[in-house]
C-alpha cells in the first residue's frame, strides 16, 4: 500500500501499486511542479509513503522524480505507458537509499 501526498501535503490519496502511486504523485505533484507551481519547500512538500506491515517510509518528490527516470517510467518528463512495476527489490533499495539520503540532509552529516 502506498500513500501519495502533494504539493503543500493538501493532497492525500492511496494507491495498492508504486506505479499506481507514481501515476497520481505526477498529476498532482510532478507535472504542476513542471508547469512552475513550485512551492518553497517542494524538496519536503511531496512524497510517495510505502507502507509496509512493520515499517512505513517516504520518498519524496526528488527522489521519486530521479527513481521514475532511472526506472524507464519517466521519459522527457512525461510518463511512459504502458508503466511496469518495479521489482519488490528495486523498490526496497531505492526507498532505503531516499530515506538515508533524506536522514543525512535533515542531520547534515556527510
């Protein structure tokens, strides 16, 4: 299960897939932010929440944007249809890695 929240956290939706969740996060937070929508804080206003039964973690928009990219589900800044889920591993790695990097910048640690 995941949870989509967009810009400014005013949108809240739930998705059953990550390509379920990166298909509402990009109309309502990837594709505004391309049209100049962009909030001050729009590296911590958007995320795609995985929610797991013994743990929960986010990636936020530019990480989400980056993973979608290196995914192949993000081509020219437009999504790619049909979108092919990433394997459960790929997605374990990618938010661990958000999570750390998020950690690391909130901490400053380097």
């Amino acid at each position: 299960m995941y949870k989509i929240v967009g810009l400014n956290e005013k949108d809240v939706m739930d998705a059953e897939s990550f390509t379920g969740a990166l298909n509402i996060f990009y109309k309502i937070y990837i594709d505004p932010v391309a049209q100049g929508k962009k909030p001050n804080n729009s590296e911590t206003t958007g995320y795609i929440e995985a929610i797991g039964k013994t743990a929960t973690t986010r990636m936020y928009y530019p990480y989400v944007f980056e993973f979608a990219v290196k995914a192949g589900l993000i081509n020219n800044g437009k999504l790619v249809e049909p979108l092919i889920e990433p394997t459960v591993t790929d997605l374990i790695a990618e938010f661990s890695r958000a999570g750390v990097l998020q950690m690391i910048g909130v901490m400053g640690c380097h």
